[in-house]
C-alpha cells in the first residue's frame, strides 16, 4: 500500500524541521519501523507598520509634536530594516524608541494628540527583527512657519514587497500672544468721589486666547 505524507508549511517559520513517521504492525520481527521525514521551510520576512500615517494637526511654531510608529515584522524570517528617513528632514525626524514614555507636562510637545517625550531614543541605523517581534519609531515635528507640511516617512527593508512609506503631515501655528494696552493705569480721586479708568486685553497671536 502507498502512504501519501503531506508536507504543510502554513504559519511556520523559515528553517529546517525533521519527525519520525512510526509504523506499528504486527510483524514478529519488526513491530514497529521508523521513516525519517525532514522538511525545509523557506521564509519570508513581512513588514506592517501601524498606523500607516501619523497627522500631527496643529502645532506651535516653535514647539514640536511627536508620536510613533511601530514596525513589525509580520513573516516567517529575519526581517532587516536598513533605514528609515524623511525627504523634509527640516520639520520632520525620524528615531528609534527603545523606551516608550508617555510625556504629561505639556512642555514642547503638540497642541493635541499623543506627547512621546524622546528621553531615550537614538538615530535610525539598521535593526533586524525575528517574526512577530516589533520596533517603536518617534517620530517629531517641529513647523517653522504656518503653513501645511507633508512628508513621507520611508523605511527600507529586505522585504520582497519593497519599501513602505508611512504619510505624514502637520501645519504650523503662531501660539496666541496677549498684550495688554496701557501696561499702566492710575487715578487721582477725592474723597468721596470715585473714578473708572479703562485698558484693552488684545490677541496678536495666530490662535485663540483663553
């Protein structure tokens, strides 16, 4: 009789695997006879990135919003990351996080949106990534003028698919500025009388005042 083995590779990894196929019967002899049975996995690294575009909204002139993007490798082999870069390297820059802190003060972060403080982030070289293994990206920007920004945040990799290119935009804004007009006020009143004297609260700034 032919036994037909079927060989699955659906969800493993690359590389090399090996079982015994076991034979029972009742032969007196040989009750029991073992087929050796090896299989070679070629894997392929994947590459998913989330979210696939970051908008930093508004952000003060002057100030610098960041947030992240995580990259995983989604195959079944070694995924080599080479870079990751931006064409407007001005207003956007692009690091790794190896710690993720979530920052509350405020201080020269976005006017909305996640604050990641960059207290532990380096320049972008090359990683490698086992399957299923992931790697934060920060990634901040810094307007200088109010206008609207796009960019792309490109990372190249050996995945047979080519590289992924992440959108990115963001607009600058001049902060709200308060002036106060005459920074001085004085009266001179009799007894029993009383006075009023007036100034004027202005916003000469690009966003509202509260």
């Amino acid at each position: 009789q032919t036994i037909e083995v079927t060989f699955d590779a659906t969800d493993m990894e690359g590389g090399d695997y090996s079982a015994d196929i076991v034979i029972s019967s009742n032969d007196p002899v040989e009750s029991e006879v073992l087929v050796s049975a090896s299989l070679h996995v070629t894997g392929a690294p994947g590459i998913s990135v989330s979210p696939d575009s970051l908008g930093f909204g508004n952000t003060y002139i002057g100030s610098s919003h960041s947030d992240t993007v995580i990259v995983t490798n989604s195959g079944t082999d070694i995924l080599e990351v080479y870079s990751a870069s931006v064409s407007d390297s001005s207003h956007f820059s692009v690091h790794l996080l190896d710690d993720r802190s979530y920052s509350t003060t405020g201080e020269n972060v976005a006017t909305s949106g996640n604050q990641w403080a960059p207290s532990d982030s380096r320049d972008v070289d090359s990683f490698t990534l086992t399957p299923g293994e992931s790697q934060y990206l920060l990634v901040t920007f810094s307007p200088s003028e109010s206008v609207q920004y796009t960019d792309g945040l490109t990372i190249y990799s050996n995945v047979p698919s080519g590289d992924v290119v992440v959108g990115l935009s963001g607009s600058g804004l001049y902060p709200p500025e308060l002036t106060v007009d005459p920074m001085e006020i004085s009266a001179t009143v009799a007894p029993g009388d009383s006075t009023s004297s007036t100034f004027t609260i202005s916003n000469t700034g690009g966003d509202t005042l509260d």
